[in-house]
C-alpha cells in the first residue's frame, strides 16, 4: 500500500498540465491515501485525500462525465473524517456534495438510485448527529425511491432494503412508533430472502435481522424476538468458520446478543458463553491488529466481565475488566491524535473504575474516574455527537463524589452539566429519556442535601417528562417508574399531601409488574413498595396496607436466600414490619416471629459486623414489648441485657448511642416500678447524664431522650432536672443550626414534638427553684424556634459576610459544613458513617470558633445571656405568662432590675378551658348578624382579669406609672387569650385599658431586634396599600375598596402612596410591593391553617400569598404592617408557642410594628378602626413613626368604643412589636 502511494505521488508530480490528466493523477492519489486510511487508521492520510479530493474536482469542468464521481468520493471522505472526530461542518459539506451529485443523475439515470442512497446515507448521520427529524424523514423518502428504482432482481435490491429498514429502526428510536420498527423487519426479512445459502451477503443479512429483532425485543420483551435474534447470529457465526474474514463480528455480534438475554432474564450460562464468545474474538486481534478492532473487543470482553461481577459479586472479573480497558485504552494511545476510538476507551475505563468504587470506596478510584471523563469530554467538543452523553458521565461521577465527600459544589458542577447535556438533546428525542433522568436525580440529590422543595419539585417535573418517554414496553420505562416514585414518596414526608403517597404506590406496584421473578432489581421494588404502603399505614391506619407490606418484604426475604449479602437486612425489614401489626392487633405469633427473624438476623451479624448493635437493639425492643404484654421479668432483663450488649458497641460520639440510651432507660425504669432497686433508677439518670456530653451531632432521637430525661426528673424529683431541660435546648439549638431553616410539614413536626411545653416546663422549675434569670433564658431558648433561628442565624450570617473576605468566606464555609454535616445525620443509620460524622463536627466546631474571634461575634450561635434580653424591656417591662402543668407564673421583666415573679392562682387545665371558653365566644365573631351575648364576653374577660391580669396589675402599679406601654409575653394556653382586653367590667372599676397600652411579642429577642431594625437611610418611606375584595376563593369583601380610600385620604398627601386592588392584587405584584415599600396596608382575607400553619396564607384575586411566600422576600427596611384581614394572629392548633401565623411573619421578615387580628374581623367596624387609627398615627410634625402605633390603636378603640360598638368587634386587634 505505501509503495503504491509514493508510486502515485511520482506519477502526479511528473503528470502533465493538462487540467483532466492532473485531475485524474489527483483523484488516483486521493483513493489511495483514503485506502490506506481504511486500513491504518492514520488520520492524516484521509485529511490530505480529501485534499486531493478538493483539488481534483476544482480541475474538473461541470459538464464532465467523471464529475459525479468525484462529488460522491470527496463526499464520502468527508464523512469518513466525520465519524473520526465528529465536526458538524464535515457532514454538512458531504451532504451539499451529494445533493450536487443527484443534480447530475436525473430520473432515467442508471446511476440515479446510487446517488439517492448516498444523500440518504449522509441525512440519516446528520439526524444522528442532531436529532432533526426531517433529516431522517427525508433520508427515508430517498431510501424509498432508491428502492423503486432496484425492483426484484436488481442487483443491488438487497443493500436498499437494508438502507431503508436502517432508517425505520432509526426513526422508531426517536418517536417510538412501532409500525416503523415492524416494517423495518419486514424489509430486513426480504433482504435476507434475497440471499439464500452460499450469497456472499447472507451473514450480514443475518445479523442485520438479528439487530432488528434485538431491538423489538428491548421495547416488547417477547421472547421469542430475541431468542431467533440468537439463532440469526449463530447461524451468521456458522457462515464464518476460523480463518474468515469476518468471524470477528459474528463473534462479537452473538456475544452481545446473549448479553441482551441475560440482562432480562439473568440466566447466567448466556453471560458466561458471551464472555467466551469475547475472548475468542479478541484472540483474533493480536497486538499487531488494527488498533479499531482490538480495541472493541478489549472494551466488550471488559464490559461482560463487568456484568458478571454485578451479579456474583467476583472481584477478579471486575478487576480483569479494569485491566482490559487500560490495555485498551493504551492501544489507542497508538492512534494518532484525536483517534475517535479514544474517547470510548476513556469512558469504558471510567465506568469500570466507577463500578469499582461502588463496592469498595476506594476514593482514588472515583478521582480517576472524573479525569477520565474531563479527558473523554475535552475529545468530544461543541457539536460532537457524544458530547452529552459525555458531559452525563462527568456529571454522574462528580455526583458520585458529592455522595461520598459532601461537597456541594461538585453537585451544583453536577447538574449544571446534566442541564448542559439535557439542552443538546432535541426536546422529544428518544435519547432525552437518559439527561431528564440524570438531572432529576441530581436535583432530588440537592433537595436531601439542601432540604430545598423547589429542587425536589423540579425533579418531580423531569422525572415525569424522562417517564413520558418510556412508553408502555420501553426496557428503561421501570426505571423510570421508580425515580419519579422516589421524588414522590419524598414530596409526601415533607408535605403530607396523601396523593402523593398515592401515587408513589401506584408507580411502585407498576414497576413490579414489569420485573419478571428473576429480574436483578425486583427485590429492590418489592422493598420500596412496601416501605411506601407502611407510610400509608401509619398516616392512614388501614391494617390491610400493613398487610401487603408484610407480604412484599416476605418476598423480598425469599430472594434473598442463606448467604445473600442482603439477607439480614431483609430480616430485619420484616421482623419490624410485624412488630407494627403485633402493637396495632396484638396478635401473639407476630411477635413470636418478630423475635425469631431478629435472632436470624443477628447470627448474620457477628461481632465486629457494623449493624449488629443495630440488631441487638431491635431484638430487645421485641422483648420489651413481650414484657409489657406478659410482665414476665425474664423478658425484660433479656431486653436489658441486649441494650447494655448494644450500648458497649456503640461508643461516646456514635450516632446510634442516644437511641439506645432512650430504650436502656425505659427498661430499667420499668424495672425498678417492679422491683424496687434503687440501683437501676439511679443507672437510668446515670445513662440520662451522658447525653449532656453529647457534641454537634444532634439527631432528632436527641432532642427526643432530652426531653424525656427532663421529664422523668420532674417525676421522680431527680436533681438532675436542671441539667436536663439546659441539655435538651443546648440541643435543640444546635439540631436547629446544622440543619437550617425550613418550612416543610416533616421539618416543623420535629420542632413541634421536640419543644412542646419544653421550655415552659424548664421555665417552671427554674421558678420554683428560685433561679429566675435562668428561667427566662430557658424560656427564650425554646419557643418560637423557627423565628428565633431567623434573627440568630441568618442575620449574623449577612452581618458576619459583610464585615469582609475573611467573614464572607468563613459564612460559606460553615454554611457548607452545616449541610454536609445535617445530610451525613440524617442519611446514617450504622457506625460506618460516624467518621464522616466525627470529622464533620471537628470541621464544624472549628469554623464556630474563627467566627467568634472576629470583632462583634463572640456569642455567634450562642443563647443570649439575661442581662442581654432585659434591654426588651427598655421602653416599658415585658410581661412573661406562662403555663406548665406545674404551675402558671408571671414574670415582669424590667429594664435596669431583677424580674419581679407573680405567682398565678390557676392550673394550666384551667387556662386551657379559659382558652377553649373564649374560642366557643367568638367563633362567629365579625361574620354573623346576630351579636354575641355581652355577658358572655365580658364573663371571660373578668375571668382572664381575676386570675391573670389583675394580679399582674397589682404588682407593675408598684412599678411603673398609669398610662405607661407594657409588652405581653404569653406561652402556651395563654397565647389564645386576649390578655389586653382583660377588666373587671363593673362600675367605678378600671379595666386594663385604663391602667396601660398593651403590646405584644412572641419572644424578647424579637422585640429587641425590632428596636435594632432602625432604617438605615433617611429617605421618605413608601406605603402602598393592598386591598382584595374580589378573591379567586371565598367571599366578596364588599368594603375593601371604601377602606382603601380611607387609608389614602389620610396617607397620600404625606408620603409616596401606592394602591393594589382586585386585579391588581395578585400575589406576584404583591411580593413586589413587600419588597419595595416600608409601610403596609393589607385588606383582604386572612386564611389560618392550624395544621400546616407555614401554609396560612392571605387571599389574593389569583391564590393564597403564604407565609413560605412572605418570608423569602429581602424586604427593604420595612417599619409598620396594618392586617386588616381575619385571624392574623393563629398558629398552630397544638403548639402555639411556635407563632407560625401571619402577624408573627411580617415581624420576623423585619416590619418593627404590626398590627394584627386574633379573630374573625367585622368589615364595617375594620373600617372605622382604620380611619381613626390613621388619624392618630401623625406625630406633632405631621409624620409617621411606626413606634406610636400601639398608642394609636389604643385610642382609636377607646373612641369607638363609646359609639356602642360590640366588645368583641373592636378588641379583636392587636399591637406586636415596638
């Protein structure tokens, strides 16, 4: 071959000038080179042939007859070059030149049907470049009328059949039609007709049918397509005895084939003769092979022994396929530069490393995996048909680190990649199934890390589209299924939203029957369907849910035979599964089996085995619930003894010790109530103390022992009491400081369980144990948590990142850490995770401690100290209420003295039938005609004031003057009284009113903060004034608009004023308003949801405008909020200290003074309270001071309340903040 090329470069330098000898001199050359191209790989001899190519066609006229030719060779190297290195520019060019030559062969030409194949050949590499479905439809019509042209008998019949049926199979793939994928079979089954015994193109007739039925089979899964696919390409193997030319496909082509078999129904002989098959084929590749061929048959021997080693689990084939694919790899290194086989040799490796690193997390492995793919994808750039799938693998191995480091920046790198890939697929491209998957799944990664819904939501949305791809008999389509099943089941722990739920389990139960009995994931399916309908039981209660879950994890146990690695596990699952139904229906054997598949469990869970404390936990809980059913003491030391077994491996530090610490508890409580030793109760507060050594790796079990600890030393007067409520907020802090903030539903039950009547009860004890700034720093501890973490994390944050570089990169490094920190807490179950977790909480600890050495943040993260909350009450005393079920207290803090303690003469059941009291009176008030009975009203109220208020009266008249300002503080059951509003209501007797102007704050630190909020410029404020008459739910508020123009009447002319009504009114314009205006007007409906309070909402003309919605906003130094809406002030049905209602989000998102309602409002009344509040807003100046609010409120009432007007219409509003 190189001697005939240097004979034909001689020929062409001594060729004459005549332009047709030179050209055909240029053209001998070219095929030459091209030739040697085929047969070397050497890239520069297919640049300089179409070099030659051009040079030869530019000396050859337009009307020449060899023109077509030479159009059609220049064509073909083009394309040649674009399989190569895989420039768009390359198979444009080809195509035009194709085209040119179909010009020349008009209808009637003999060589027409040529012409029409090759521009159909180069349109069909096109759409497999870009994935323009015109491209491949025409490339179809051409393919058609090629094979118009080639009737029965033509010689050339055959190829065109194949040609047209590799473009049906191609259009299938991208629209899924199966008519078109039918039809290609059809053609692909004359094709071989064609070519009966002894035809020189049978073998590949064969093996084009076997590829055909291959592929009906993926879609369809019927059988018998891919067995004939199999007896096709043995019979193609048969036509290629040892010694042809082409034995080296067949090979490779049954191999495969057999691979495709085995991954549907795992048969392993299939896979074990593929191997076979592989090494045969690459014995007919030595070394000195062509690079191409060699290669491929490394990379799939490698990939065969890669699935072997995914289903037996053997190290050597994993690690010889390793070895393969470097050997391949280095063979293309070879190559010239830019080798297209390079790129596949990088991936392969890639993924085999990848594998590797699954199951031995060997961290080298991934870092090497990520440089392969950085390399695969600098080969593969803009325009290369395998960038995406590219930038997917990097993607997925940076994901794949983040999920072993924690560094969220690989996953942010992770899904901008997914992001880039998913926008180089055409939208309802066939491929697009794969980068929606992969984003999704990133996404959802994120969500977990994060605890961002929008992410979570986001990938609900890919999920669902990648799974609209995947119609019914699509090979992925389970796949698929059980993602956006996943996603769902997620949504559904953070939101409570039972259809999806609902729906998880419908996707779930789909995805099992679409596994076959031997499928390799079945039992991963039966798992999360049954965890799915265990959700379901314990949200809904209906036993036959249990039931089936109990079913599936049988299932699951049985294809997990004696020495599965998953067996225990499966054990485990079930064993608790029936643990649930036995406490719900008390059936005996249930237990009995409970304990048994514990036992079995824990035999495959020796000593040293990372699980097995977990095991020996859930055994005893077994036979603490035995005792409990059969008091038989055995059962109970039984269970203790498992528990000290358990706690001894679970070392100080480790994540499962305060689980284990609850159980050991409980018992040996349980059995000194039986006994009487006095030996276990004190090993009980023993085991209790250790918990106040517990460092930053604070889970929700924490927080539950804590609160537990505290009030079993409240029970049995332990002395430890102290320390325990101090140990269940320390904690409670610092669970909330990892994990941030979030409004979901799972995020505030945690909170809820862990601070209800927490800090009131630790406020109690303090009292009465005389240790009284103690108790108010308790107190500030534990209630309104979610809003405390606002105004004592991400405050200090901003502030701490604007002090400089130094701040600002220790704010991203903590926010970092706490993530990683709170995502490795949550996702860790046995001690494999506590080193992660160990040096996490080093990290974390560290980072606090640079934070507090800069200038103003030495108490970061830190409780504030009492001498630091009495400046709450610098321009009036606040007054604490609290309810625990040992005593009602009242505090009055003062400014510049100790707290002044007002025992109350009430229990906390009587408050609370107070409370329930006063909700009967005014449940219909302002919304019905009929006015409420007076005397009832005014019975609560003197009740509120004979053992509440008056008392308190009593004292701050020894301390303060009549008329002064005092802020109420109320906990607990006192949070629903209208404490303000309290008076004796008798003649020549003062009610409250009289005596003070009442305020009100959830918290100290949040009328401290209001106090701090002092706008930062003095530039004229902004009002606008929103009002919603005409909502997209609920009634008309007919007077909406009347006192819209009362608010501007009396703000217009003062101050720049806008107005949002009816349309206007959405909840986008009204998010903008927020956002740029200092004092707001709110008329409209105010919607509580005591049960989802973060879901309380005002009503707008196109939906609800939530508190999720108001708190995310950066307001601009807002001052003052009137909530002309009702119920303003309701939270939580059953944990009110929290304050998640509406009022309490305007403070917090930082308006200083808001005024809100704690019932239904009276539009008529609302109105004339509005207009005399206005009127007694202006200062002598004639200005606007948000601090003279609670004074205008308070003369307004006292106003109207001399026009008659119903009590219970004009005591509904109240003052919270400055």
């Amino acid at each position: 071959m190189a001697d005939n090329v240097e004979l034909l470069r001689v020929a062409l330098r001594e060729c004459s000038a005549d332009p047709s000898d030179r050209s055909d001199s240029l053209h001998d050359l070219a095929n030459s080179l091209k030739n040697r191209f085929e047969q070397r790989g050497v890239l520069s001899d297919l640049d300089e042939a179409i070099e030659l190519y051009r040079a030869a066609l530019t000396l050859c006229p337009l009307d020449h007859f060899n023109r077509s030719i030479y159009l059609n060779n220049l064509a073909v190297g083009l394309q040649g070059r674009f399989k190569q290195q895989g420039i768009l520019s390359d198979l444009d060019e080809a195509i035009e030149l194709h085209q040119a030559a179909l010009a020349l062969h008009p209808p009637g030409h003999s060589n027409r049907s040529s012409s029409l194949n090759n521009l159909a050949l180069s349109l069909q590499s096109r759409f497999n470049q870009q994935g323009i479905l015109s491209d491949l439809d025409r490339a179809i019509d051409l393919y058609r009328a090629a094979l118009a042209l080639r009737p029965p008998g033509h010689s050339d019949r055959s190829s065109s059949l194949t040609n047209l049926a590799a473009g049906l199979q191609d259009r299938f793939k991208q629209q899924g039609i199966l008519s078109d994928l039918d039809e290609a079979i059809e053609y692909l089954q004359a094709a071989l007709a064609l070519c009966p015994a002894g035809h020189p193109d049978q073998s590949k007739s064969l093996n084009n049918l076997a590829i055909g039925l291959q592929s009906r089979f993926k879609e369809q899964g019927i059988l018998s397509d891919i067995d004939e696919a199999i007896s096709l390409q043995r019979a193609a193997l048969a036509l290629h005895p040892p010694g042809h030319s082409d034995q080296l496909s067949s090979l490779q082509n049954l191999a495969t084939s057999l691979q495709n078999r085995f991954n549907h129904q795992c048969v392993l002989s299939d896979l074990d003769e593929a191997i076979h098959l592989h090494r045969a084929a690459l014995a007919l590749c030595p070394s000195v092979h062509t690079t191409g061929s060699r290669s491929f048959s490394l990379n799939n021997l490698a990939t065969a022994l890669q699935d072997r080693f995914e289903q037996q689990g053997t190290l050597s084939d994993l690690d010889e396929a390793i070895s393969l694919h470097r050997t391949a790899l280095a063979q293309v290194a070879l190559s010239p530069p830019g080798h297209s086989d390079r790129s596949t040799s990088l991936n392969n490796l890639a993924i085999s490393l990848q594998s590797r690193f699954k199951h031995h997390c060997i961290l080298s492995d991934l870092d090497e995996v990520i440089e392969l793919h950085q390399a695969a994808l600098a080969l593969r750039p803009a325009g290369h048909f395998g960038r995406s799938q590219s930038l997917n693998n990097l993607a997925n191995s940076l994901q794949a680190r983040f999920l072993q480091q924690g560094v969220l920046s690989d996953l942010n790198e992770a899904i901008e990649l997914h992001q880039t890939a998913l926008a180089l697929c055409p939208a309802g491209h066939a491929d697009q199934s794969w980068p929606l998957n992969n984003l999704a799944n990133s996404l959802y990664y994120r969500f977990l890390q994060t605890g961002v819904l929008s992410d979570l939501d986001q990938a609900i949305v890919f999920n669902r589209a990648a799974l609209a791809l995947c119609p019914s008999g699509h090979t992925k389509r389970s796949f698929s299924l059980n993602n956006l099943a996943l996603c769902l089941r997620h949504r559904f722990l953070q939101r409570r939203v039972p259809s999806d739920l609902n729906e998880a389990i419908d996707l779930h139960r789909v995805t099992l029957a679409l596994q076959h009995p031997a499928h390799s994931e079945r039992s991963s399916s039966l798992s999360n369907l049954a965890i799915c309908l265990q959700d379901r039981f314990e949200q809904c209660g209906d036993l036959s849910d249990l039931n089936e879950a109990i079913d599936h994890y049988q299932a699951t146990l049985a294809l997990h035979p004696p020495g599965h690695s998953d067996r225990s596990k499966s054990l485990n699952n079930l064993a608790i599964s029936l643990l649930h139904r036995f406490r719900h229906h008390c059936v005996l054997s249930d237990l009995d089996d409970a304990i048994e598949l514990h036992q079995a469990a824990l035999v495959l869970r020796p000593a040293g085995h990372s699980n097995r404390s977990s095991s020996l936990n859930n055994l005893a809980i077994c036979f603490q619930d035995k005792f409990q059913q059969w008091s038989i003491l055995s059962d109970l030391n039984e269970a203790i003894d498992l528990l000290l077994a358990a706690l001894a491996l679970c070392p100080a530090g480790h994540l499962g010790r305060s689980g284990i610490i609850k159980n050991l508890t409980m018992n040996l409580q349980l059995r000194f109530i039986m006994q009487g030793q006095p030996s276990d109760l004190e090993d009980a507060f023993g085991l209790y103390a250790q918990l106040s050594q517990v460092s930053h790796t604070v889970s929700h079990i924490d927080l539950e022992v804590t609160k537990i600890w505290a009030g079993m030393a409240e029970k049995w007067m332990h002395g430890s009491a102290l320390a325990a409520y101090q140990t269940a907020l320390r904690l409670l802090d610092v669970w909330q400081h990892i994990g941030g903030l979030s409004s979901s539903s799972r995020h505030f039950e945690v909170v809820r369980e862990a601070t209800s009547s927490l800090a009131m009860n630790a406020f109690s004890w303090s009292v009465r144990h005389g240790a009284l700034t103690t108790a108010v720093e308790l107190l500030e501890q534990g209630r309104a948590v979610f809003w405390t973490q606002l105004a004592r994390f991400h405050t200090p944050l901003d502030d701490i990142s604007a002090s400089g570089p130094i701040g600002k990169a220790l704010v991203e490094e903590f926010t970092q850490v706490s993530i990683q920190l709170r995502n490795t807490i949550d996702s860790s179950s046995t001690a494999d995770e506590s080193p992660p977790i160990h040096r996490l909480t080093i990290q974390w600890d560290d980072v606090i401690s640079r934070i507090r050495m800069l200038p103003g943040f030495s108490r970061f993260l830190l409780p504030p100290l009492f001498s630091d909350l009495r400046a709450a009450a610098r321009d009036g005393p606040v007054v604490i209420v609290n309810a625990s079920w040992r005593s009602c207290d009242a505090f009055i803090v003062l400014h510049d003295q100790d707290p002044v303690h007002v025992p109350l003469g009430i229990t906390q059941a009587q408050v609370s039938e107070l409370s329930i009291e006063f909700q009967s009176v005014t449940v219909d008030a302002g919304s019905s005609d009929d006015r409420l009975e007076a005397h009832k009203m005014v019975g609560v109220l003197r009740k509120i004031w004979e053992d509440i208020v008056g008392p308190i009266v009593k004292a701050l008249r020894k301390l303060i003057s009549r008329g002064s300002r005092i802020w109420w503080c109320p906990t607990a059951e006192f949070t629903l009284l209208p404490l303000h509003a309290a008076g004796p209501y008798a003649m020549k007797s003062h009610n409250l009113s009289h005596f003070y102007i009442s305020s009100y704050t959830p918290t100290l630190v949040a009328l401290i903060r209001a106090r701090q909020q002092v706008a930062r410029d003095a530039s004229t404020p902004h009002f606008v004034a929103i009002g919603q008459g005409q909502p997209d739910s609920g009634k008309e508020l007919p007077r909406v608009a009347a006192e819209l123009d009362a608010v501007a009447d009396r703000i217009a002319p003062i101050l720049p004023f806008t107005s949002l009504a009816d349309s206007d009114a959405t909840v986008q314009q009204a998010l903008d308003a927020l956002s740029r205006h200092q004092w707001l007007h709110l008329a409209c409906h105010g919607v509580p949801n005591r049960e989802k309070p973060f879901e309380s909402s005002f009503t707008m003309r196109d939906g609800p405008l939530a508190i999720t919605d108001i708190i995310r906003p950066h307001l601009q130094h807002p001052e003052f909020a009137f909530l002309s809406a009702c119920h303003t002030t309701v939270g939580h049905a059953s944990s009110p200290d929290e304050a998640i209602h509406l009022a309490a989000a305007m403070q917090f998102c930082g308006f200083r003074s808001v005024i809100g309602s704690m019932w239904s409002v009276d539009d008529e009344v609302a109105g004339q309270v509005v207009s005399v509040f206005y009127d007694n807003m202006f200062d002598g100046s004639g200005r606007l001071d948000c601090t003279g609010a609670a004074v205008a409120l308070h003369n307004a009432v006292k106003k109207l309340r001399k026009e008659k007007i119903p009590l219970e219409r004009l005591i509904v509003f109240i003052h919270i903040g400055v």
